[in-house]
C-alpha cells in the first residue's frame, strides 16, 4: 500500500474469490446466540454425600459419559470434566469424610478445593437417594458442615437420585412429606433437583440444576458478580473453629473463678438443716436413696450403666421434723465424664451445702463391691482433702435381697464381704446403714439413718466439713484445675499450630502442584502453538502454490482453448472453400476435423477430472482445517 499498488491487491482478492468459488461470510442469529452462550462462565461444582457410587452415577449422568473413574472406592478426590447444556463444567467427587481422622478430612477438603482453583468451588452437590437418611448420612453432613463451617450452606443444593421417572409423583410425595428431608431442604432454602441416573440427555432437569447454582452462586450484595468458596474461606472456616475453642476455655476459667468466689463467700447458707451428699458409682442406687430420704420421687432415678445425673442436683425436704438437703452427684467412675469435670461437679456439690455438708454418704449395692468402689475413699480424700473421712458414711442399698436370703447386714458384712469393703467401713468409724429403696414408705430406715448421722455429727463435736476446709482442698484442686487448664490451652495450641501447619503444608503442595501444572500446560501450550504455526506456515505455502496453479492453468486452458477453436476454425474455413467451389471434399480435412473434436472432448474432459479432483481436495483439506481448528479450540480453551 506505501507503492500505492491497489491493482495487485485486487487481483490477489480476485484470485481469493475464484479459489473460494464466490463464497462469502454471513452473521446469523444462530450465530449470535453461539457466541452469546459461550461466553456464560464455567462452574465448578463438588460432588459430596456418603455414597461413593451414587455419586459416580450421578456425574456420569450429568456429564453425559458412561465411562469415568470412580472415586467411589477411592480415599481422594477426582476430577471430571465435560460440557453440560452448553457449559463447561468440572465436578470433583469428594469422597466420604465422615469416620476419617481429622488430618485425613482436612487434607482432602483443601485438595477439593484447589481442584476447582483458581476460581473456587460454585455449588457443593449433595447426592441423597429418595430414601430415608441413615445415621451415616447425618455424620457425613455434620462433618462437612463442621469443616467447611456453615458458610458451606450458602453454596449447597441437593440432587435426589433416582433411576425411574423423577416426575414420579411417589418421589414428590417423599420429599415433601419425610421431615428429615424437610429439614435439610430448610437448610438449603428449598435448593434441590431430581436426576434420572439411568436415562441420557435429562436437559430440563440439568437446565434447572445449573440455573439454581448460577442464582446460588450470586453475591447477595451484588446480583451480577459470582462469588465461590475458596481456599480463603476454608482456612477462616478453621481460624473460627480455633477461636471457639478458646471461648469454650473462656468460659470454662470464668466458670471456675465463679465457683470459687461461690465457695469462699459460703454462697447461700444452709446452717439450720441437716446436709447430705450422696457419693458412689453410676447405678448404685444414688438418686433411688435420694428419694426415699426425701419420701418422695424427685431426683431422676434408671437402671443404666450410664449415669443418669451428669450435674450435681440439691433438693430440700423435712424427716421427723428436721430439716434435710440431699445433693445427688454424678457417679465418680462415669465414663462419660472426665475427671476434671467430676472434679468440678463435686466441689459445685459442696459450694451447694454451704456452710458445707455434713455427711459424705457413700452409696453401694448389696452383693456388688468393686474394684472402683474399693478406691472410694480415696477419691473422696483426693476430691475434699483433710478429715474427709470423719464426714464419711457407708450406706448399703437393695436390702430386699438381704431380707429373702433372711439375712442381717452384719452377717452379710462378716461372712460375705470381702476385706477391703471391712477396710472400708473401718476407715469411715465403722459406720454403715442400709436400705431398702423398694419400700419408701419405710420411713424407719430413713429415721435410723438420721439418728446415726446426729450420732456422727455429735462425734465430730457437732461441726461439718467447713468451707475453710474446703478451701484448703480448693487450693490444691484450684492447683489442679489451673494445670488441667494449662494443658488444654497448650493442647489447644498444639492442634492450632499443627492445624496451621497442615494447612500451609497443604496450601504449598497445592501450590507447587498447581505452578508444576501450569507450567507444563504452557509448555504443551507453546508446543502446540508452534505445531500450529508450523502447520498453519505449511498450509499457507501449499494453497499459495495451488493458487498459482491454478492461475496458470487458466491462463494455460485459455490459451489451448483459443487456439484449438482457430484450428477448427480455420479448418472449417477450407472445408467452406472447398464446398463453395463445388470441390470434393478432402476426407483427409474432415478425417482432421473429427480427430480435433475428440481431441477437444478428451481435453475438456481431462480439465474435468482435474478440476474436480482439485475440489475433492480442497473439501478433504477444508475437513483437516476444521479438525485441526477445533482441536486447538478445545486445547486453548
């Protein structure tokens, strides 16, 4: 163009115009609307539920493809990827998380995510069955919604599987009747789709699902900018799980110092009454004993080997005109507490009796003495400190089996009792009571009981376990709980750092697997680009040559035809002579003219077969092009 040389481009776009036969470029509505869907943003969507193989169905049916790897038996995350309804979609099956430790949750929920990087995850499927939810179900929820905090409900729907008509009224009628399911629908604000994982192209139902996750997946501030769960909002999913791990501690060190100014002021003062804690193993007959001092039914009482009482209960009530505070306590060998919380229950129990308790009433069945109950004592000395025992009563319940075998308490006690239960008795002054809590109208036992704690009482010089006794066990228990304290904290702090660092660990693998990937990606990419410009070099050079070619065949047909046609013509011309003057025509002219003819048709025949091998060609080489470009479409894209 600087030779101002418009005639040879022109003729180059003439050329152009022979070789592509007049053809021309349109824009179709068609066409806009390809563009127009194409440009709609990929989704990332996490399979998630208990079931590994439902969930493998479910993605084979969303994606359309028969064959994928299963992670159904698998413990990490896979990734697939396919076009759904003209979208681009990667679905990551996670495996099931419920039961695993927490290292082993916590590793493959950052690779979940880093699989949907860099954008994060759009929508966290959860696959249900139309059945009833198990228990496992449930877990697996829970320990989603634990890890991945409930921020994760703003991002998850539900997909109900099932293999007939998902119109089916019978599944409708399901969903909306199971109150389990109602509840988790609740939860997701009615977010959920049935799939058929048996039938192919559902797009109604695919259609519905990607719409919800595009509305799911819109700010709430801003309805035009998506917003997805990132690897940022897993990492302060855990720093809140940190943080109130501390306010529980909190809580715990405010409670105790409660307790403790509770015990130092006395709290609330029960100095008129007779004060009674009831101390013993989980079933032993604690709260039924309870009740029958009481003459009545008010402390919870089971047969259970879990304990019934989990905190200290205090009730007031009246025997032969004094009145009684009975405290029932959790067992002190529960399983279900630890001993830093039976620790604190007991010294609430005697925060509860202030001035403080007179009696220590230690519950044991007939017939049953054990390896824990030998080392009551003990605990009550390791609980309440100095003099405890002076304070300490050994009451026997079930003395119904006592009266059908016919046999006394001292008997039993003499002949039947092991030597560490005498020991027993022997170190609380040999005092010993016992009960039948079938008959709690009997109120002579309760009676005697009450003769034989005054007795104690007066022994002891009418005092009780005093809150300044108590407040010497308090400070070594106060000790105690601070240390315990000190250790959770430390503990807390151990599992913050090595939850931190699992999480950098993680974090930098996912990283460097991520900048590996890349970079091999370029490398494929630039690979691909030079095999393409290397391709695209070639074509060009080819289809410049045939261009030419083309030309100068013309150019060439023209010239052969031009002066074939004077050939005949001049031909013709002699044979018109000839016949003018009334010659005999040459058979010999003629004999040339028909051998010209067939020349001719020969010839235009051959430029037949040229040119329509020369299309074949360009058709096959136009088919190649299409391929090549559509590979690299893909690959790019």
């Amino acid at each position: 163009m600087i030779e101002n040389n418009r005639e040879q481009l022109m003729e180059k776009i003439e050329n152009m115009q022979i070789v592509l036969k007049g053809k021309f470029l349109t824009v179709t509505e068609e066409t806009i609307k390809s563009v127009s869907e194409h440009k709609k943003q990929n989704l990332n969507l996490v399979l998630c539920g208990r079931r590994g193989a439902v969930k493998t169905s479910a993605a084979k049916a969303i994606l359309g493809q028969t064959e994928l790897h299963s992670a159904s038996n698998s413990s990490e995350c896979v990734k697939h990827q396919g076009e759904v309804c003209g979208r681009w979609v990667s679905l990551v099956e996670l495996p099931a998380l419920y039961g695993k430790p927490q290292e082993a949750v916590m590793e493959e929920s950052f690779r979940c995510i880093s699989l949907c990087d860099p954008e994060g995850v759009h929508a966290f499927i959860l696959v249900l069955p139309v059945a009833p939810l198990t228990d496992e179900d449930k877990g697996e929820l829970e320990t989603i919604q634990d890890t991945f905090s409930s921020r994760v409900n703003d991002f998850t729907m539900i997909l109900f599987t099932v293999d007939s008509d998902p119109t089916d009224p019978t599944v409708d009628n399901f969903v909306k009747e199971d109150k389990d399911i109602q509840k988790l629908l609740q939860t997701f604000r009615q977010r959920h789709v049935v799939l058929n994982i048996k039938a192919k192209q559902q797009r109604d139902s695919l259609e519905t699902m990607l719409q919800t996750v595009d509305i799911m997946s819109l700010s709430e501030k801003s309805m035009c900018k998506p917003h997805c769960y990132t690897a940022i909002t897993l990492l302060h999913a855990q720093i809140e799980k940190v943080l109130q791990k501390e306010k529980i501690i909190k809580t715990q060190q405010d409670e105790a110092k409660k307790l403790k100014m509770n015990m130092i002021t006395g709290g609330e003062q029960n100095s008129d009454c007779l004060r009674i804690v009831l101390i013993g193993k989980t079933g032993c007959g604690k709260s039924s004993t309870g009740n029958t001092i009481l003459g009545r039914d008010e402390f919870t009482a089971a047969s259970s080997q879990i304990s019934v009482t989990q905190q200290c209960q205090k009730l007031h009530g009246e025997v032969d005109g004094l009145p009684v505070v009975v405290v029932d306590t959790p067992g002190l060998f529960d399983t279900s507490l630890s001993n830093e919380e039976i620790q604190e229950e007991m010294m609430k129990c005697v925060s509860l009796l202030a001035p403080g308790p007179h009696v220590f009433l230690v519950v044991i069945q007939v017939g049953r003495f054990t390896e824990e109950e030998k080392e009551t004592l003990k605990l009550i000395k390791k609980f309440f400190r100095k003099d405890s025992e002076k304070f300490t009563f050994v009451l026997l319940t079930r003395g119904d089996e006592l009266e059908r075998q016919g046999e006394s308490v001292d008997d039993y006690i003499k002949n039947k009792c092991h030597s560490s239960f005498k020991k027993l008795i022997s170190d609380c002054g040999g005092r010993y009571h016992v009960f039948n809590n079938s008959e709690k109208q009997n109120r002579t036992q309760v009676s005697e009981l009450i003769a034989k704690i005054d007795t104690m009482v007066k022994d002891n010089g009418g005092s009780f376990y005093t809150n300044q006794m108590l407040q010497e066990a308090e400070a070594a228990i106060q000790m105690k709980m601070e240390s315990i304290l000190k250790k959770k904290e430390e503990e807390i702090q151990r599992k913050y750092n090595q939850d931190m660092e699992t999480i950098k660990q993680t974090m930098e693998k996912e990283r460097k697997q991520m900048e590996q990937e890349r970079q091999e990606k370029a490398k494929e990419l630039q690979e691909m680009e030079e095999k393409i410009r290397f391709e695209q070099e070639r074509r060009r050079k080819e289809e410049q040559i045939r261009n030419e070619e083309e030309i100068n065949k013309k150019k060439e047909v023209e010239i052969y035809r031009e002066n074939f046609n004077k050939q005949i013509e001049i031909v013709d011309k002699q044979i018109q002579s000839e016949k003018e003057e009334k010659k005999n025509v040459d058979r010999k002219l003629e004999e040339s003219r028909e051998q010209l003819r067939k020349q001719q048709e020969e010839w235009e025949k051959e430029q037949k077969e040229w040119w329509e091998k020369q299309r074949q060609e360009e058709e096959t080489r136009r088919e190649e092009e299409q391929k090549i470009k559509e590979l690299e479409e893909k690959y790019i894209y």
